[in-house]
C-alpha cells in the first residue's frame, strides 16, 4: 500500500495502517463483550452454583461463531480490494522483464 503513497504522506499513511491494528484489536474485543451481554440477556442462564450443566445453554455456542465471522469480515474485504487493485508500474515492470 505504500508504494500508492506520495513521499511526502508516506509515513503517516503507514502509521496509520498500523495504527489500525490496535483500533482493530479494542473494536473486536468491545465486540466480543457486547455479544456475551446480549447472549446472557437473551438467554438468562442460570448459574454455575444452581446447575452446572445448564449454566451453558446450547445457543450459546453460536456466539463463538459469530464473533469469529464478524473478525472474518476486515480480512475478507481487504482480500478482495486488495485483488481488484492495479499492480505497481515497478512491479509490472520487472515481472515483464523475468519472464
């Protein structure tokens, strides 16, 4: 991505694309909360002190999956733009000239 970056904003282009790692990182885990919430709210599981095995009701083992999709959705979409995206003039260059 920082070959499409003037020199200039080159730099802050980069700490920007790393800074969204982290952002990434609180946003997946706030995620993870707010669904956990939500589940137990729906849900209304009894506690692990009054029954033990249904404490865990079986509904609850969608909300690992969904969590997993909704992080599987920034991969995805970067994959794909990242596949529609014209190759560097650098690059095509020497790939035209090994071959």
């Amino acid at each position: 991505m920082s070959e499409y970056a003037n020199k200039k904003t080159r730099g802050a282009f980069i700490a920007a694309v790393f800074a969204m790692q982290g952002f990434g990182i609180l946003a997946g885990g706030i995620f993870g909360m707010i669904m956990s919430a939500a589940f137990e709210a729906i849900l209304k599981p009894p506690t692990y002190e009054v029954d033990p095995i249904g404490s865990t009701p079986p509904e609850a083992d969608y909300l690992w999956r969904i969590i997993v999709m909704f992080g599987a959705l920034p991969a995805m979409l970067t994959f794909y733009s990242r596949s529609k995206m014209p190759e560097t003039a650098r690059y095509t260059a020497l790939s035209w000239r090994i071959t």
